[in-house]
C-alpha cells in the first residue's frame, strides 16, 4: 500500500498512518493515507488511482467515503482530456 504513495505524501505523515496497521487497523490506516493525499493535493496516476479504488474494495468497510474517492479523483494527472468546444 505504502510502495506506490511514498513519493507524494511527506514522509513523517505516511509512516504514521502505516502504524495502525501494526494494530490490525487497515482502513483507518488507508483512510488516513487518503487523507494525507487530499490534503496535499497530491498529483495521482491513472495507476495508482486504480490502486487506489481497487484497494478500497478489499478492505472492511471500505476505508474511505464516497466523498474521498471524488476528491482523490480529481487528483488524477494522466487522464486523456476532451478538445476544447469549438
């Protein structure tokens, strides 16, 4: 989980999140990395965004909300744009 989020968020931040998981508490843990991410407004690939989505899925209770994934969609660099409105 922490592989492909190591270069944006700060590296205090990320390490204290990973911690809960030491305690079984994955989603807070994800939740947590998420939030950092928002918070950071940190540029996200197509990939990891995927990763992201993907992981959500398998954790109980799924981590995030619903508003989290909007927002961490946003944050997605990499994706193809439609032409300007002629």
């Amino acid at each position: 989980m922490a592989t492909f989020l190591q270069g944006g968020c700060q590296r205090k931040k990320r390490l204290s999140a990973l911690e809960y998981v030491d305690f079984n508490e994955c989603p807070l843990a994800f939740g947590i990395l998420c939030d950092h991410l928002c918070d950071e407004n940190v540029p996200l690939s197509v990939r990891e965004f995927a990763q992201i989505v993907a992981l959500k899925a398998r954790l109980p209770n799924g981590g995030v909300g619903a508003l989290s994934l909007i927002y961490l969609a946003r944050l997605v660099v990499d994706t193809p744009t439609a032409p300007p409105p002629r």
